[in-house]
C-alpha cells in the first residue's frame, strides 16, 4: 500500500470573497499534493473555511442577512476558486457541517478530561479581525495613540466569562518540541519568532465566548461557544474523519505539514500542538509559514483600493499561466511581488516562447515528415547527453527542491533543462536534415519528444492542464496514433492597455 500524506493549507475566513493571498496558498499546496500524488503517494488534500466567531456575525449584520445564509454564499466563493484555479483538495472542511460540530465537541472533551479546561473570568484585549487576544505588552499604538494589536489590528477591552485552556502548562513541551524537531516550524525566521516568545513565558488561553453563540457550543455549558481557534484547527482531523472514520484518521493523521500564511504560524505552533498534547493526539509533522504577496510590492488592503479577486487574473491570464507564475517568481516562504506585466513577461518568455514553442514545433516537424508517427530516440552522444541532462533535472534537481518546497528553484531547474532543449535544436537543426540525412532527423525529433515527456511529467504538479494535455497527445502517439497537427499550449499573453498605462 502506498505511503500516506497529508497537506493541509490555512483554513479560511470567509468575511468577504476570495483574495490573490488565499489562491497563492491553496496553488502551492495543490503544487506539493500534486508532486507527492506523482511520486505513488496515497495524498489526502484538506482544505476548507472557518465561517465562525464574531466578525462573521457583525459582517452579516451590517449587511442586513442572517449569518448562516452569509456564510454559506462566502463559502462558496472559496470553493468555486478552488475549482477555477485546479485545486484538487480531496477534502474541503465548512467548520459549520455537523461532522466538525462532533470533531470539535471530541478534542475539547479530551482537553477537559485532562484537566485542562477551567471557568474563569476573562478581561484584555481582544482583536475582532484577528479573532485573537493579546497581552498589553504586545499591543502597538497609532500616530493617534489608539491601540493595535501586533498585525496593525483595531483591539477592544473585553470582560466576560470564559473557559481557559492551560496553556502555561505547555511552555516546557514545546520548547522541547521545538528543540527536538528543528524541522517542525519552517522556515527558520519563523522558528526563531516562534522561540522567542515562547521563552517570553506562556498565559493560559481564554478558549470560549459567551458575548455570541454563533460557533460550536462547549459542551454542558450553556451560554458558551468554542473560541474559534479550537474550533478552527480542529478542522484539519474532520478533513481525514476524526472521530467518527478511525479507519481514515489512523492512515493519514498527523499532518506531514501545515501549509498557512505567516501571520497565524502562533496559532498552528503554540496553541495547536499544545491543545493536541493535552487530548494526547499526534501531533503534526510540520508547520510551514509562507510569506506574503504583495500588489507591486504593497501590501493589499480594501483601504488602498488594491485588493485583487483572483478570478479576475484567471479570465485574463489563464490558471496554468497564472500558477507557474506564482510559484515560479517568489522564493516561497518570503514575501513576494505581482502585477500583471511580470505575468505576461514569464508567461510569453518562459512558457510560450521557450517550452511551448519547443513542443510545437517538435511535434509539428513529426506530422509533417514522418506522418504523425513519434520515431526512437537517437544513440548519438549528442542526443543521450541531452536525455541524461534532462533526467537529472526531472528525476534529481526538482524533487529535491519540491522535497523542500523550494519551488522556484526547482522551476529554474526545469527551465535550464528546457533551454538545453533548445540549444539542442539549434545545434542539430532537423528542418535542414529533412534534406540531407532524413534518418538522423528522425533520431533528432524522437530524442526531443522523449525529453518534452520528461519535462511535461516534471511540470505537471505546476501546470496541470497544459501538460496533461501534452503527456495525452504523446502517449497516445507512442501507443501508435499519429499525433495530429498540434495546436500552441500556451497562447501569447498581451497586457492589458489599462496596466501598460499604469506601467
């Protein structure tokens, strides 16, 4: 039976519609499923929206709707992304299903069976867009002098009743977590961040809220709802059937890595393993988070005006161009830039003009001269060479840096192996051995196509459609089917005349 492995990415908020920073995570995870499914893994892909606590409620009300039906339209957006940009989560998690109701109700239960679970009353300050608490010391302050949380967030005093979670009780098993697992928490600034204030010495946790009742309601205890970062992370289990398919949790649960933005990695490294130490569950294998991508080189806000719906770059660009662009241009784990120029500058450079041209007219020169049919490779130095140099690439050089998920890297990889293709090309130029040794022409294309397969195979987890739709056309014409005229894999791209202006 194939090894297991699961990925998960950030389960998101779904106050308003879909953003470029939510299709950036749910592509590069979709990248590491994918690349994981081609190496014979048995891949579970969780995803889904946490649509609780009290931004929820105060958004729906301002727009004058009843929260679940708020709810249940923003989610949907986020799984209609997921379905333009390719994504191919096996499971898609709303924290509102019944199913996570019982997988929440489960873990505090445990947590309380352990004793770490008391009725206290909570006064501090409270993020509503974060859904957070912070210490006084964490809390920054305007060119007003009004406070902020660390994410730049407006805070509130809050005074209620609340369950806390023992959290103080955790301080020396995660650092020891930390200390024995340094791969846990990836990348290393993240680490470090997460180090820091751990040692700074750990409060218990207010994990419930009797101010709203829209969330998962704590069990005998009425008036009180789940805080919504239990509720929240537990919603990677339901994804693989906890509690209820033991079958499904047991193979696949812990995690193999988290995949979340930056700014919630306390959430997934301190509270998350430590809520799962108290229920004496497995705790994930990693945690890694990602950077931000910033709107030519700004951070996007709905103040500034810059926020970009991701949809909108699909209908321009295309998916397959957009997904190789976004992982193709920022080092992952670092903050990166776009704009809709450098997409259409890779997009036509790289995949249109170096690797869709090369198979274009490749397989063209095949159905023209050889009636469709794909010949062998040649045995020439020169050919083996470029087999070999391909290889290496497709079967060495990239996985080892999907394997990191240094994706961009690994793209740079494939693009010099591209590139070698098409020295390659040049060199044994077929178009004039059509005339003067027509079977080492023959030799040539066949060479060329056995590396075109290599690298569409390679590329697949990045662009999806359009290899698939190469790997088809040549596999179908080495079973024996003449490859018919093909047509470009990747149409030249042209800048919107609004954005040259801005430009």
């Amino acid at each position: 039976m194939p090894e297991p492995f699961l990925i998960t990415t950030a389960i998101s908020y779904p106050n308003g519609r879909p953003h470029i920073g939510h299709a950036y995570e749910a592509i590069a995870g979709d990248v590491i499923a994918r690349f994981e499914r081609s190496r014979g893994r048995d891949v579970r892909f969780v995803g889904g929206t946490d649509e609780h606590g009290l931004k929820m409620v105060q958004t729906a009300r301002g727009e004058g709707r009843e929260t679940l039906e708020f709810a249940n339209e923003m989610s949907g957006y986020f799984s209609e992304m997921a379905e333009r940009l390719n994504i191919s989560y096996d499971a898609f998690v709303r924290t509102t299903e019944p199913r996570h109701h019982r997988a929440s109700i489960e873990i505090w239960k445990a947590m309380e069976e352990a004793g770490d679970l008391y009725l206290d009353r909570y006064e501090g300050w409270y993020s509503v867009r974060d859904e957070a608490f912070y210490d006084e010391s964490e809390l920054v302050a305007d060119e007003n002098g009004d406070k902020l949380s660390p994410q730049g967030t407006p805070v509130e005093w809050t005074a209620e009743e609340t369950w806390f979670f023992r959290l103080s009780k955790y301080q020396e098993p995660l650092l020891k977590l930390y200390r024995d697992n340094p791969e846990f928490i990836r990348p290393e600034s993240r680490r470090n961040e997460v180090l820091r204030f751990v040692e700074a010495g750990l409060k218990d946790l207010s994990v419930s809220r009797t101010s709203f009742d829209w969330g998962v309601p704590v069990p005998n205890s009425p008036g009180h709802v789940m805080y919504v970062w239990v509720d929240a992370l537990t919603t990677y289990m339901t994804g693989v059937g906890y509690p209820d398919d033991r079958q499904q949790y047991d193979r696949f649960w812990p995690a193999d890595v988290h995949l979340i933005g930056k700014d919630i990695v306390r959430f997934h490294t301190v509270y998350w393993p430590a809520f799962l130490m108290s229920a004496k569950l497995p705790l994930p294998k990693q945690v890694f988070g990602h950077g931000f991508l910033l709107s030519r080189g700004e951070k996007m806000s709905k103040s500034v005006g810059n926020v970009v719906d991701p949809m909108a770059l699909v209908d321009r660009f295309g998916v397959d161009a957009l997904r190789y662009f976004l992982l193709r241009e920022v080092p992952f784990g670092q903050d990166g830039s776009y704009s809709a120029e450098a997409i259409v500058n890779r997009a036509n450079a790289e995949l249109a003009n170096s690797f869709g041209n090369l198979a274009q007219r490749t397989l063209s020169m095949i159905h023209k001269n050889l009636g469709g049919i794909i010949p062998a490779a040649g045995e020439d130095p020169a050919d083996v060479q470029l087999i070999e140099a391909v290889e290496r690439t497709t079967a060495a050089e990239m996985p080892e840096s999907f394997d990191r998920f240094a994706f961009s890297v690994g793209i740079e990889a494939w693009l010099r192996a591209v590139f070698a293709c098409n020295a390659y090309v040049d060199e044994q130029a077929p178009w004039a051995l059509r005339k003067t040794d027509p079977e080492r022409m023959a030799a040539v294309l066949g060479t060329l196509v056995k590396a075109i397969r290599q690298l569409a195979g390679a590329i697949s987890p990045v662009i999806p459609t359009s290899a698939e739709k190469l790997i088809t056309l040549i596999d179908a014409a080495e079973g024996g089917v003449p490859i018919a005229a093909p047509t470009p894999l990747f149409p030249r791209l042209d800048l919107p005349e609004e954005e040259d202006a801005a430009a």
